[in-house]
C-alpha cells in the first residue's frame, strides 16, 4: 500500500470513527426523556455529514470544508488534477 493510500485509509477511519460517537451520543440523547429531540436529531446529522466525508474520501474526493447555505445539488469539479466538491454550486 503506497503512503498516499495509507494516510486515505486512515482518514476515512478516523471519519467513520466519529460518525458513530455522534450516532451513539445522539442515540443516547434520543432516550433522555428531559432533552428535546431536536438535539439528537442534531448529532444524528452530523453523524450522516462524517459518513458521507468517509465516502468523499474513501474516493479520494475533497469534502467540502464548510457547510453549504442549502442542500441544492453539489456540483463535481476538477481542481488541480483531483476530483474535489464545489458545495456552492
């Protein structure tokens, strides 16, 4: 395995990793009747946003470094060579 692919795997491991501490916390959060779901549903998104990061670079896709103002449709691009996401499309 080349440097380039290891230093990938590990990215994509450490997104994988957390995305389920947020899924847990969320979960945990869903059962705590004096919390409002909205908080759960909240790490419950951001759990959903590092798993789609751990596909983006799984295939070797740039994330987006910030969050867009919409969900519209994400645009593909070339940048320098490397397929990258252009979140303000």
């Amino acid at each position: 395995m080349t440097e380039r692919a290891e230093r990938l795997r590990r990215e994509v491991w450490r997104w994988l990793r957390l995305a389920r501490e947020d899924l847990a916390a969320a979960m945990h959060l869903a059962d705590a009747a004096h919390l409002p779901y909205r908080v759960a549903c909240l790490l419950a998104q951001q759990a959903a946003e590092k798993a789609i990061k751990a596909v983006l670079v799984a295939e070797d896709i740039d994330p987006p470094k910030r969050r867009p103002g919409s969900s519209a449709a994400i645009r593909m691009s070339r940048q320098r060579g490397r397929r990258s996401i252009d979140p303000w499309f």
